[in-house]
C-alpha cells in the first residue's frame, strides 16, 4: 500500500525511506486491526505526510499514528 501510494502520488523517496514508512504502516495495521482499503489509504497517506513533513523515527512514526 505505501509503495502504490508513493507512486500515485508521485512523491520522491528512498528505499530506505520506503522501507520505513512500509514498517510503521504495517505494524500500526496489525495493531490497529485496519483491514479496509479506505482506512490503509488514510493511514498510508498519513504516515508519508508525516515523514515528508520531518517525522522520521519510526517509533515517533509509531506513536504518533498509535
């Protein structure tokens, strides 16, 4: 999801970028119990929002998101 998001979006990023955010997004899945396409959309596009805006630590990623 956060690689086709990037994609759509056309946001310039790592692989290690990538890596990170795909990390937080699917553990916050797990956690969160999101299993709809509407809510991992939100939530794919709220952590790369997040990361581009500065918040680069994934477990701040983690808690911000939690």
């Amino acid at each position: 999801m956060i690689r086709a998001k990037i994609r759509q979006d056309q946001v310039p990023m790592q692989d290690d970028d990538v890596a990170l955010c795909e990390r937080v997004f699917y553990g916050l899945c797990a956690k969160r119990g999101i299993d709809t396409e509407d809510q991992r959309e939100e939530l794919a596009s709220s952590i790369i929002h997040a990361y581009q805006h500065g918040v680069r630590d994934e477990g701040t990623l983690m808690r911000l998101f939690d």
